[in-house]
C-alpha cells in the first residue's frame, strides 16, 4: 500500500517493483549482488524504514532506523539510498525527505 505525501514524495513498501529498480541502478546494489541473484526485490535491511518514490517515478529516497544492534555501534536514522534520475533538482528532493523523515519520527 502507498500513500500519497504533500510534494515530491510517494511513500511505498520496502520491496516496490519501481523502486525496485532505481535501486539496482545504485552504486549500493553492486555489493548486494546475491540477492538480485535468488530474485529478492527487498533492497532494505532488517527495522524500520521509511521507502519514498518520487511521484514521476524517477527518485528514491530510502531511510532506515535498525531496531537491533548494529556491529558498527551507529545508531538512529540513516539514509539507506537516494538516486535522482530527473525527479528535480537533488537538493530540494533530499531537503524534503529530510523533513519528512524528521517529522515521522517524531510522531
């Protein structure tokens, strides 16, 4: 299910088939090879996250909140991803997220 966010911003599940592949365009997709290879189209790790398609289809916006301990200690909200292949320019597009992300997280 999606919903639909005042401007740029589409929320959708982490395993959408149009983010889906503007994530495999990502650099971050060639170190996850394996699971393009079994036909896995969940890009996200394990916790919480917050997967945001731009209404023209062509951005994505993915944070993550990892609800158990990570090896590295960080904590929090990371961007997992952010690809523009023409949605607008890239700084109002990841402002925009930001807030949103923020806001969410506050509720």
């Amino acid at each position: 299910m999606s919903w639909l966010i005042d401007g740029h911003w589409l929320s959708v599940r982490r395993n959408d088939p149009r983010a889906y592949g503007l994530w495999r365009r990502h650099y971050s997709a060639e170190k996850n090879w394996r699971w393009r290879a079994v036909g896995c189209t969940e890009f996200m790790g394990p916790g919480e996250t917050l997967v945001l398609l731009s209404t023209c289809g062509r951005a994505l916006f993915a944070w993550q909140r990892n609800t158990i301990a990570r090896l590295d200690g960080q904590t929090g909200v990371c961007c997992t991803v952010f690809r523009n292949e023409g949605a607008g320019r890239s700084s109002d597009l990841i402002r925009e997220a930001d807030a949103l992300a923020c806001h969410l997280r506050r509720r």
